[in-house]
C-alpha cells in the first residue's frame, strides 16, 4: 500500500457521509482514483435504482480525490454530470482522472459505472474543476 | 395540501436515499420545489462542512422534482452545479425553479441555501435538463 | 455614459472577434452586462438559425463582461449552455447577471433572448465561473 | 474520401458562420469528428489569443459533428466547456468524441488544442447531450 493510498484512506474515513453510504477507496495514484460502493436498498429511489443523489456523490468524491492526487489539498469548485443509463445492479465504480492540470487548478473526469453480475457498463459521465486550497 | 403536494410526498416517501438523508418537500407547486434537509453529523466531510455529495443530492433531486411538476415523470439528463461557500449551518433549502419547458423536456435551476442561526446564504447553484418519461 | 459602461466598450473594441460578429454592449453595470446582435446571414447554420457557436460567443463574452464589472480583470474558466429554442429572428440579447461572487471568484449567469419582430424569447441559459486575474 | 466524410462537408458547407470563421472538417467517421481552424487576427480577443467564443464555436460544432455521425440528424441540447490554456498559436483542432449513445441520444467529448510551432496543447475539453432530430 502506497502512502498516497493510505492518505485518501485516512480522509474517507474521517468523511462521515463516505461512511454512511458505504463507499471505499479501491485506487488512488497520482493522476487516478477510483471509489466502490455497494447498492444496498437504502441508496435506491422510487424505481429501485441507486439514487442520481448517490451517483453524483461518487462523481463529486472521485473528482476531489483525483484532484487531491495531483494537488494535495483541493475544494470542488463546479462539475457537471450528464447520466447516460439507469443504475441497476450490486456496485458502482467511479474513476476519476486528469485532463489538464496546473498549479492550482485541475480539469477532472469522473466515469461511474455498474456492476450486475459479470457486466460493467456506464452509468454517467461527469467533468469539473479542482482548486487548490492553501 | 394540494393535490400535486400530496404527490410529491409519496414519490420522496419511496425514495430511500432521501429518507437515509433525512430530506422533506416543504414546496411543491407547478414550477417550483422546495426540500429541505437537516445537517446532521452524518452528513459531513473530513472538515466539517455538508459533504459536496449531499449538496448534489438536493440540486439533483430538486431539480427532479420542480422539472416533474411541470412534465409529470421526469428523468434528470443532466446538470452542472457551481459551489460558492462552505455549508456550515444547521439545515439545507434547495430552491428549484423552471427555467425553460417544452412538451418533453424542462430546464430547471436550482439554488441550495444553508440556515446558520438566523442566517440565509447561498452554497450552490445548479442548472439542468430534465427529460420526460412516457 | 458611466465609466464603467466606457470602459467595457473599450475592452470589447479590441476583441477582434466580436467586431467580426457585429456584437455591441448596450449595458455595463456592476452586476450586469449586455450585449446585442444583429443576426445576419453569415451567421447562420445549415437551417438557417444563428449558429449555436454564436450563441456561445454571447454567453461567453457576456459572462466575461459581467464578471469583469464586479472583479474588474477577470478570464473565464468554464460555462454550461442549455439551449431552449432554435435562434430565430433579427437580433440576439445576452443578458449576465451576477449568482455569487467572492474576492477571486464570481459564478455567473447569462440568458440569451432572440428578438423576433416585438417578440423576445429565451434561447439559451448559460451559467459559468469567472477568476480574477492578478 | 468516404460518404460520411462527403455529407459531413456539404453540412459544414452550408453553415455561412463556420464559413465566416475558416472552418475545415478534418475528420469524420462513425463516433469521431475533428475540426480544424486556423487562428487569424479577426478571431482573437483584446489579449491576443484566440476568442473564448471560437474555442466554444469549435466546442458547438465538433460535438454536433459527432453526434451527427452516429444519430444522423441531431441538435445540441446543452454543453460544459473548460478553458485550460489561453489559445496562442496558428491553429487550433477540435477533436470530438462519442462517451455513450442510445437511439435518441449521445453523450460526447471534444478536446480542443492549440498548434503552435510543432507543440501540441490542449486549451479545452468539452461534454454535452446531442438529441436525434426526427
């Protein structure tokens, strides 16, 4: 385990709404972060899918993530998310990368997508800005 | 309690996620929606703050809700959302409003306060489409 | 004429782009911007509607400008544009208004109405993150 | 040169702005369009660079082009654009993508770059919705 790996433990741990949705660090590397969380009952809406408030937790979280990555200490400052398909199945995984990045700003891209069974397919897509905080 | 009101209670009422976040529709009028949420411990980041996610949440379900009392079944196609302060306070209002309706698709926006004492400040700002379902 | 609205026709007399586009800025305050087009053909796409890069150009520029009349020297860092109509009719009018600004930051907001005869209709909604430049 | 490259260039020769501004499609295949622009005087803003305008031109119409390629006929519903880099150079290329696609709808990326000398970089990435047109 790397010590940027064990770090982005230590801040999802101490996020009390990371805990409460149950979500886990499965990857964090300069530049890549990746966040699982398993669709238990409590994370559905009305038609029994994981909630879009869930999806955008993880594009949100793995954006923050993979921008702390490359810039230590970052605030989300605006991102937007387009879903492409409904969210049915046991897991989500979201990954997080960089498109650009400067001294204090970064241009992330977050895929989540779901598992059910042995298929991975894409949920959403979403982009946004990382600012460092000093 | 009017009609449509009564309707949006039983649709948040089948959501879990929103009943895991505490979430209730204080208004909901063709055109407008309103969901507050209480910020509990649970629902904070490493700093303190409402997590980022649950501020998506309430833009993302608000903006499901207002594009639905307009086009009855909605889906959310997509949105951006801007962070303009750190939301730390007592409660969350989500405010969503019709930007632009057709017959299938709305254009919402939503504006997210906290409540700190006596105090109203604007923490976020989305904006959306949302897409009618048949 | 203020010494704002003065300085914000120079600003707009130097981008060569905008000459080449015809825009004007009929109002510069401090928390709102407005510029004005006249739709002629060159342009237009393919169906004969002011080409949605035009449009774009609007929201940009008049997000750059309401910015700018409240954090002076600014550049714009992202935008998201929905747009709600085909662009048609005589004239173009970017009205930016000011959602949230900080010492560095402003979040801003920009409607694009297309005159049609005495007929003003929404077009587009931009919303977008201006940063002071040092 | 192949039929979808040839109706590419009709649609692209019909639209009098993409005229205007010198627009070339470089590129079109099922899932990828590329445009390309050489940056003269007439596109640049009061700083020298390129106008945030051509670059959200270039953002507009890549991702129509793609879009276009898997679903025909389409219309661009909304888009986010981030500037990463001021445009500086002699050309600039808009490399778009397709992220998902249905039968109604396509999700899509476009990077813009800037060539200057024999260096490539990127001054914005873009993400947006294009609606199949009936």
């Amino acid at each position: 385990m790397s010590e940027l790996f064990d770090f982005g433990q230590k801040i999802l741990a101490k996020q009390n709404f990371s805990a409460l949705l149950g979500a886990e660090l499965t990857k964090f590397e300069p530049g890549e972060a990746e966040l699982t969380l398993v669709i238990r009952d409590e994370l559905k809406q009305q038609h029994g899918f994981a909630h879009g408030g869930v999806i955008s937790y993880l594009a949100d979280n793995s954006l923050g993530f993979v921008g702390g990555s490359v810039l230590t200490d970052v605030v989300t400052s605006e991102y937007k998310i387009n879903y492409v398909r409904p969210a049915i199945g046991e897991k989500l995984i979201a990954r997080a990368s960089v498109l650009a990045s400067g001294k204090r700003q970064a241009v992330c891209q977050s895929k989540i997508f779901v598992i059910d069974g042995n298929k991975e397919q894409l949920v959403a897509v979403a982009q946004g800005t990382l600012n460092k905080v000093d």
